[in-house]
C-alpha cells in the first residue's frame, strides 16, 4: 500500500464501475456512471430508556437499506442498453479502481432507470435508482 508521511494514500472515483447481470459471475458494466451513492446507511435506533433512567438511552437496531441513486450521462445508446434490464432481480458489483483494485461491493436487488431534467447549457443525465435486496458487502 502507498502510504504519505506514514498515512494510506486516498484513492481517486476514477475507475469506479457499476455492473450488472443475472448470475454474480456473469456481471457487464451496466453504462459509465458519474456518481454512485452511500453504499449501506446507519442502523436504526431503538430507544432502552426506562422510568428509572435520568437521560435517555439507546441501541443500534437495524440497518437500513434505502433505494441508491447512481447518476449517469445519457446517451440514447445507454439509456436504452439500461432499460432492456429494468425491473429484473439481479447481481450488482461496485468496483473501486481498475477490476475493483481498490475494492469490490456486491449485493443483489433491481432497478429503474429515468432520465433527468435538464437546463440551459446542461448535460443530458440520466439516473439509476437501484432497490437492494440483500446487505451490500465488500467482497475484493
């Protein structure tokens, strides 16, 4: 690992892919994104206060898992590459860095995608928005 003043080198979004396919080891890049979303979220928390407590307390209860938005150019080409597989349970993989050198997340579920708004000398984009079904782990 590359490390500055003794402290791990950041890596850069460059390279980061979003793959898509109906088994885990049959996984195509599903088009170039431009932004991917936090991958998982705090647990919920469940309050534990009781009457006899001075200050409320709390424990982690579970994790949420909110629908993720990746946002991409649109091209029609892509657009219409995306929609052939919308609305069909999968295998997503996240990969960090070139084939997922600087990491690789997996997790099943489906998507939608739509195109945005758009606005006077904007880009034309279009979004992803991707339902897990299962807990996003780091595989790589």
């Amino acid at each position: 690992m590359e490390r500055i003043n003794g402290m791990p080198k950041a890596h850069s979004t460059i390279n980061t892919v979003l793959k898509f396919g109906a088994t885990s080891t049959n996984l195509t890049q599903l088009c170039k994104i431009k932004s991917y979303p936090d991958l998982g979220g705090a647990p919920d928390t469940i309050e534990t206060t009781d009457l006899e407590d001075t200050t409320q307390t709390f424990v982690a209860g579970v994790q949420s898992l909110d629908t993720m938005e990746f946002t991409a150019n649109y091209t029609s080409e892509a657009y219409d590459a995306a929609k052939a597989n919308e609305r069909t349970a999968g295998y997503f993989e996240l990969d960090f860095g070139a084939n997922g050198a600087d990491g690789t997340f997996t997790w099943q579920g489906e998507y939608v995608v739509y195109a945005t708004g758009g606005e006077v000398n904007g880009v034309r984009e279009m979004v992803i928005v991707v339902t897990p079904s299962t807990v996003i782990t780091k595989s790589a």
